[in-house]
C-alpha cells in the first residue's frame, strides 16, 4: 500500500499489480494528490487507485510518455483518475476507471469509465487547482 501525502514524480516507468493500493493520505482532508511518470503507467491484476474516502479526494496518475501504450489498465483494476497529453490509455479486462483524458483512448474487454461529476473542480494537496475546458471537435468516436 503507497498512501501519498502529496505529489510524487518517477522518472522511469511505474508498475503496479497483484492486489498493490495508491490511496490518498487522510490528513489531506478533500485535497487530491497526482503520481506523474515520465515513462509508462502499467496497473494490473487487482489494484485499487483511491481518494481517502473524503468527497473530492481522488489519486491523478499521469504519464508524460508519448507512446501508444502510455498508460494500461488491465484485468480488475478499481479507480483512479488518468491523464496523458501524447500518448494513449488502454483499459481492459474488467478495469473500471473514475476518469481519463488522453491523446487516444481504447476501452476493450468490459472496460469501464464512471465518471464523477465535480472532477473539473478538483484540487492537489499542493500547486494550483487544475481546470477544464471542452474544445468542440477535438474528439473521434471509433477508427
């Protein structure tokens, strides 16, 4: 279990499986905290991504990588926000996410997105508070 405290930077790739737990610190109160990773976001075989249980606490994990497996998602994995500008996410298998935002994103194998409505309000336990904006026309529905 990594309980986060704040934000959290990995220059490499990050690997997580078999039952591993990302949770948000209970001192942060409804603060989220983000893990950004130069490399790629591999989750699998039953990891839990969660807030602290306080409304608006969510974990944000980002990947800087522009390939086309930036981030994978895969075989039961449970929440978790995701974000990556030039690569894409895959989610698969049973995986359920609370949110995703990438430059490409395929959903197979039951995948599920629950999305929470408030996340465009949503604040870090340290930084700026983040924001959203839909731009019309810069998403594709199917290949």
């Amino acid at each position: 279990t990594l309980t986060q405290t704040g934000p959290i930077w990995v220059t490499g790739n990050v690997s997580l499986n078999n039952n591993a737990i990302i949770k948000a610190s209970a001192s942060l109160g409804n603060a989220s905290v983000v893990l950004i990773a130069d490399g790629t976001i591999d989750l699998s075989n039953n990891v839990t991504v969660t807030g602290n249980g306080n409304s608006g606490s969510f974990v944000l994990l980002l990947s800087t990588n522009n390939s086309s497996n930036a981030i994978d998602i895969s075989n039961n994995v449970i929440g978790g926000m995701y974000y990556t500008s030039a690569g894409s996410i895959d989610v698969s298998n049973n995986a359920s996410t609370t949110q995703l935002t990438g430059y490409a994103i395929h959903l197979n194998s039951n995948a599920i997105v629950n999305y929470v409505s408030g996340l465009q309000n949503l604040t870090f336990s340290s930084g700026p508070g983040g924001s959203w904006k839909f731009v019309s026309g810069t998403y594709v529905i199917g290949e």
